[in-house]
C-alpha cells in the first residue's frame, strides 16, 4: 500500500489547532475531507506534530495510506488546492517507505516566533505578528538571554503547568534573534523535541526582558529552576509558526522544497 507524504501550510487565525476536534473546524479535519473527495474513499492523514489554536505552518509534514496511487503529484496538489479552503494549502508531495512516520521518523523541528515592536499595530502584519508596544524592545538583552538555551535542558519551567507528562528534556539546536525591517523581529529555535507552550513561554519571557522587566541572568535561573513560576507569560498563539520539519538523510524528504 502506497505511502505518501505532503507539505502543507496554513493560517492558523481561524483553526483550533491543527488536530482533529469533534464540533469545531480543524486543520486535519479540511485536510481529510479533501483527500476523501480526491481518492474516494475515507482518509486519515497524520501530522508531524500538533499546532493550537491560532498557530500557523509553513512546512507541516503530513503522512497518509492509500490502496493505489500512481505518483502524479502534480494532479494531486491541484486538485487538492482547488478543494481546500484558502487558509490551507499543500505545496510538495512524495512517495515514502512503509516505514516512514511524520512524526516518529522527525528528528529535529524548526519555529519561527515574529514580533512587531513599534508603536501602532499594523494592517497587513497583525495576522502572524505578535504586536508589542508598551517601550522598545532592547534585542542585545534578549540575544544575552537566548543564546543559554543551546544545548540540553529540563525545560519544565517553560511548558504549561497543566500539560501532558512528556519528558521535559529538550536538545537545542538552533537559536537566533533576526531584525526584519523597522521593528519586525523573529526569533527562531529548533530542537529535537518541544513541550506544550514552550516556544511561546520562552518568547514572552524574552520580551519582558527586552523591555527590562527581568534580567538575562533570570532567564538562566528560571531554566535551571524547573518551576513554571519562574518564567514569563505565555506569548499570543498567532505569532506561531512551524517552519520546518527534519528527517534522517534516509528519507531524502522533500530536497527541493
């Protein structure tokens, strides 16, 4: 039985998050009705990970079982586009190994958080900008305090306090504060794992510290403290988005997207 993996994007203002939810409108939900209607027959499509409410992707991962397919992507996305609503959109395709998973076979995936620091909200930014305009955001300060992720660490001070119990341990691969145009910042962070709320909850730690409200010295202490307590406030969800889902060299998974 044929495998297939597809890229997706989407908007995440009007969705409750990415996962099936029975009664409100979902990404997975508008995803499998389309390939239903494409291949005529029911379809359980399974993502790289789960985005909340609010949150958006640019590379989502997604993988799905079919009796026959003839690899004509180039049909399949077409059509696909022309069925899915316009806040959700799949660009790439391809055949995988049986033993390929979107979300067991990651290891690594990327986030990207986007802020606006300036003092009016803007029109065409709003939708995916996390709009601060209580002082300028001092980026050194919030560099300072970023970098001290890198590496392995018990995040538990940055996940929510009603989550799930996975383990709290994270690998940190990347970590970088970018300047995007007169007050857009983005901050970007890939690791191996990720618990509930830990990127937003690092962002707004982030920015209480670039606006002086906290040190870069407590960013580390709160790291090392293991209390939620110690950390900041939750950023808003749509600031949010999934950049990029890695796999092992095996599975040469999208090298052209």
């Amino acid at each position: 039985m044929p495998r297939v993996a597809l890229l997706v994007e989407y908007t995440g203002r009007k969705f409750h998050g990415s996962q099936f939810q029975l009664g409100v409108r979902t990404v997975q939900e508008e995803l499998e009705k389309a390939l239903s209607v494409f291949f005529r027959l029911p379809i359980r499509a399974i993502f790289a990970g789960r985005t909340d409410a609010g949150v958006h992707a640019a590379g989502m991962v997604v993988h799905f079982d079919v009796p026959e397919f003839d690899g004509d992507f180039y049909r399949l996305l077409w059509a696909l586009n022309g069925i899915l609503p316009a806040d959700l959109a799949a660009y790439d395709g391809q055949l995988v190994a049986e033993h390929f998973h979107s979300r067991f076979s990651a290891n690594q995936r990327e986030y990207v958080y986007r802020i606006l620091n300036r003092s009016q909200r803007s029109a065409l930014l709003d939708a995916n900008h996390y709009f601060v305009n209580a002082g300028s955001l001092d980026v050194e300060r919030m560099e300072e305090a970023a970098v001290r992720l890198l590496g392995t660490h018990d995040f538990t001070s940055f996940r929510a306090s009603n989550s799930d119990k996975t383990s709290p341990l994270c690998r940190i691969e990347r970590v970088q504060m970018l300047r995007i145009g007169e007050g857009q910042l983005e901050f970007w962070i890939g690791a191996n794992h990720f618990v509930y709320n830990m990127v937003r909850i690092i962002v707004g730690t982030l920015v209480e510290i670039g606006l002086s409200k906290r040190t870069p010295e407590s960013f580390a202490e709160a790291l090392s403290g293991q209390d939620r307590n110690l950390s900041g406030p939750t950023a808003p969800a749509w600031g949010l988005t999934l950049q990029k889902v890695r796999y092992p060299e095996e599975f040469s998974l999208f090298k052209k997207s």
